[in-house]
C-alpha cells in the first residue's frame, strides 16, 4: 500500500507541474518578445470591453488573452487625463500635463519607445483611425508642447523612426500655412506616400499612407476593413529578423463616446474587436511576439444598464460628454506577458516593455 500511494503521490505532483508549464500564458517564462504589438482602445474602458462582448457576433477577441491587468491614468496636470498625456506615458514612460506631446511637465522632449528601440535595430509602425497628427500617435514620434499645434506635429514625421504608418490628416502636410509641401520632405527621407488607396508598395523604403484630408470615415460611414488591412500590411513589412514595434490604435471608439452615441461607438468597438483577433492570430502563430491591448482613458462614462430593471435587457448608456477617471483594463499575450498583470500607473507600459525586451 505504500508503494502505491507513493506511487500515486509522485504522479499527483507531475500532474500538478504539467498542468502549471502547459498553463503559462508565454509557455517560457521570461522569454523576450522579438516583436512587440501595443493596441490602444482610445476612450475604451470596462464596459465598452463588455460591450464588444454583448453585442459583436461570436466571442469577443478579449476573451482570449491569458493575462489581464488594470491601469490608472492620470495626468501629472489632472485627475483626469486626456489622450494626449496618457499616450505621452505610454511612449516615454513620464507623466505630463494634458495637451503634451512628448514633452515632460517643463515641456522637455522625452525620448519615446519608437526611437528607442529604433536603436536597438526595431522597425516601427503607426496605424490610426485618426489623423496620424492626432495625440496618440503624435506620441511616438513628435515632441510639441500642445497637441493642437497639428502642422508643427506633422513636421516630426517624414525624419521621425517611423518606417510605416496608416492614418489621415493630408492637410497637414501638404496645405500647410507656411506653405511647406512636407510630401517632398518624405520624399527626401525615403519614404513612400500614397494618399488614394491602401495598397501594397513592395519597392518602398518606406511607407505612409494619407488617406483623408482630416480623417478616416467611421465604420458607420463604410471606413471598412481599413484597420484591419493596415494592420496585416503593417504586419508583413515591418517583419525582419531585428524584430518590431507597432501601434495601433482604434481611435474613433473615443469620439462615439464623446458624442455619446452607442451605434457609433459599438461599430468601433467591434471593429477594434476584429483587429485585435487578426493581430493576436498573428502572435499565436509567429510564438515570438507580445501583443498588448489598453486604453489611454474611458470616454463617456458608458455603461451598460438594465431597462427598466428588466436584467434581460441591456441599455447602453452615457454619464458625460468628456473621459472619465476610471482604471482601464490591460490585455497582454506571447513572451513577455507575465509582466502586465496588477495594477499600476499607465507610465508602467513603457517601462515594462522596455523591461521584457531587456533595456
């Protein structure tokens, strides 16, 4: 009887450390990501995450990332951030006033992660629903003291780290005030831009494209797959044996919020939705690649409520036209992973990411 349960005990504890190894999100632990995807959900809290589940037809991508964490995001300004701060946290790792564009709080540039790991042989991207001026993406390539200084932004980019971006705000670069053709300016710096269709340039150095003289339609104006496509065209250039970083972000969930429109609101979601799943299919299959999905703030105040108090029914609904102080969920998937769980200060993304790839 001995032998047995001695036996019975030794497979008992193999049992135990077989289901841990084959349960740990990155299958190695403390393995280094060789790309690195960062997704934000402008204005995309709790429950416009819920919502994605609620109403998107089949499962909500979000369900399958193994670790989750939570965010604070205020400013260095406020209690409450804007995106410009909270993208200025994500990208240099400090906290700033509200309108700062890579600038510290005596609006000293900050060197942010796309320059960084430029160095370290990364090539970078950017993809928005937005202009490419606007505050987040400005972020990760610009360094101005108000974000809504556009042209001055738009002039970081054709010399920025960027090596391929997707976005709209063409009037900000090639109907400027002081009547500098910045496309000539990408010209110069080996860049391609195209400003009609997202469409492959397979001899482009680099790559931009300007689709919109402002910015992109919403999906209820029939954007489409633009997100998407972007993303996997991003996906397949920036590919190399150094590795990459890419942004992208889903920019218009934030202004349904604002305007608190829940059809508005809902689409981008589900689009943002379907996005995420293409960019973490990619991850899954490559096993070298940490894909993290957050927000800079919730927008709206949104929830989802019971009509009339019938629990069958969900009503979304709005609190404010602005962003509100809420925690925003973190989603993070591949080699790495394990660094984004808890709870922490938005200032942690950039840190953490420099942390799995070792600087």
């Amino acid at each position: 009887m001995k032998v047995i349960y001695l036996f019975l005990s030794v497979m008992f504890i193999i049992s135990c450390a077989e289901k841990e190894r084959t349960s740990d999100p990155i299958s190695s632990a403390h393995k280094k990501p060789k790309n690195i995807i960062l997704v934000e959900g402008d204005g995309t809290g709790l429950s416009q995450v819920s919502a994605a589940q609620f109403f998107k037809e089949g499962p909500s991508n979000y369900d399958r990332f193994p670790v989750v964490g939570l965010i604070k995001t205020s400013a260095s300004s406020d209690l409450i951030t804007d995106s410009a701060a909270s993208a200025t946290a994500f990208a240099t790792g400090i906290k700033t006033y509200n309108g700062a564009i890579g600038v510290n709080p005596d609006t000293i540039h900050m060197p942010n992660i796309l320059e960084i790991v430029s160095k370290k042989g990364l090539r970078t991207g950017i993809i928005v629903t937005s202009t490419i001026t606007h505050a987040t993406p400005a972020c990760f390539y610009a360094h101005v003291k108000n974000r809504n200084h556009h042209e001055e932004i738009a002039r970081f980019l054709p010399t920025s780290e960027v090596d391929f971006f997707a976005g709209a705000g063409l009037q900000y670069f090639n109907k400027r005030k002081d009547g500098i053709n910045l496309l000539t300016t990408f010209q110069e710096n080996g860049f391609m831009i195209d400003t009609t269709s997202l469409k492959e340039h397979i001899d482009a150095q680099k790559l931009g494209f300007l689709l919109a003289p402002e910015s992109m339609p919403s999906m209820l104006e029939g954007r489409g797959s633009f997100l998407q496509d972007a993303s996997k065209m991003a996906l397949k250039r920036l590919s190399n044996n150094e590795g990459f970083l890419l942004m992208v972000e889903g920019s218009q969930v934030d202004w349904g919020g604002h305007d608190n429109d829940a059809d508005y609101l809902i689409a981008e979601l589900i689009d943002l939705d379907n996005t995420i799943g293409a960019l973490l299919d990619f991850a899954i299959a490559d096993g070298e690649t940490l894909v993290i999905i957050t927000a800079d703030h919730e927008t709206g105040g949104f929830t989802l409520a019971a009509k009339d108090g019938d629990y069958n029914t969900i009503v979304p609904s709005f609190s404010t036209k602005n962003h509100s102080a809420t925690m925003v969920p973190v989603f993070a998937y591949g080699p790495g992973s394990e660094y984004f769980g808890g709870v922490y200060e938005n200032t942690e993304i950039f840190h953490k990411i420099l942390k799995t790839i070792g600087e």
